[in-house]
C-alpha cells in the first residue's frame, strides 16, 4: 500500500493538462504525478522538469534516453521506474532483443559503443557512493559532445529523484506498466515488489 494515495486525474486542472504529456510517452498520467499533486507547485515543476530532461535536443534519442533512466533505476533497485523506462523505451521504438538485453549491454552487439560508453556512465552517476572516474568520463567525452553529456546527466539526476520518491511513496504501478515490467524485465527476476497492486 502506498504511503499516500493518489488523486484522482482531474483533481487539478494545470496539472491535469500538463500531465497529458505522459500519454505519449507512457499512455496513462502516472501515479507520481498524481501524488504529487496534492501540492501542485511540485507536480507542475516536476512536469516542466521531465519534460526538459526527456527532450531530445542532440543524437541521444529517446528511447537512449529511457534506457539510461532504466539502467539508473535498476541499479538503485527502484522497480516502479524500471517498469515505466521499460514501458517508454517499448513507445520509442525499443525491440524486444534490446528492452531484454538492456542490463546486460556490455555482452552484446544490439548497442553501439556510445550507448555503452553512456550506459557505463549512469550506472557510476547512479551508485552510491558515486563511481564516476576518469575512464568513464573519456569514454563518454569519445562519443557524445558537452550538451548530450548534459542531457545524459540529466536523465540519470532525474530518475535518482524519481528512484527516491517511489521507493519512499511505495507508489503502485499502473498495470500498464507493470504489464511491460513482466514481459521484458521478468525473466531478470523482476518483480513488482513494493509496487504491486
């Protein structure tokens, strides 16, 4: 059971139609989001912010994007956003072979080496303590320029946000999600854990 229920949809208007840009990317407004809008000022900033963080204004693509989001989420343990950047990652074009093959990425040719050189980097900016070194960072500077590094950073900053707040919230899945979190994550042992209906 969630720590605090969310509200209805409609409960607050702004939010309401700002919210309606996770139709595109997940198909539903999430449950966060109408938590969060039990103070609007948090759910609206929290929107704007997702919406900045998750464009696309260089090469990482948004389905890059939400595999960086799924690797940070899975090494910080939160299953509620591992189902949801699995969802994503599905709507921007994600194959199967890739959404299964995402946590083992460094074993396979279905990723270039600037998405390992990326996939390597969240997962040392989402450790704890953080595990950014000099080889990750020259990696990273081979394949992506100043602005895409900044755009990565921000998805990995983003989810250790979201990470923490589901994780705390005990936030439910929406089935949607965790019908996508089962297909592609299961057979990791992945689990609704906390985050079951």
């Amino acid at each position: 059971m969630p720590l605090i229920r969310p509200l209805p949809t409609g409960h607050d208007a702004e939010v309401a139609e700002l919210a309606t840009f996770f139709n595109e990317t997940l198909g539903f407004p999430p449950n966060s989001v109408l938590t969060m809008q039990r103070r609007p000022a948090i759910a609206k900033a929290f929107i704007e912010l997702n919406k900045a963080v998750m464009g696309n204004h260089g090469r990482v693509t948004s389905e890059q994007k939400r595999l960086i989001g799924y690797l940070t989420s899975a090494n910080t343990g939160c299953k509620y956003c591992q189902a949801h950047t699995i969802l994503a990652a599905q709507c921007y074009g994600g194959s199967d072979a890739r959404l299964h093959a995402i946590w083992n990425f460094r074993d396979t040719d279905l990723f270039s080496a600037a998405e390992k050189a990326a996939f390597e980097f969240a997962i040392a900016a989402s450790a704890v303590p953080n595990a950014v070194d000099d080889a990750i960072a020259d990696q990273l500077r081979r394949h992506w320029d100043d602005g895409e590094i900044v755009e990565i950073l921000g998805v990995v900053a983003l989810f250790g946000y979201l990470n923490r707040w589901h994780d705390s919230m005990g936030t439910s899945l929406e089935p949607g999600a965790q019908s996508a979190g089962q297909q592609h994550l299961g057979h990791m042992g992945w689990s609704p854990g906390k985050h079951g209906n």
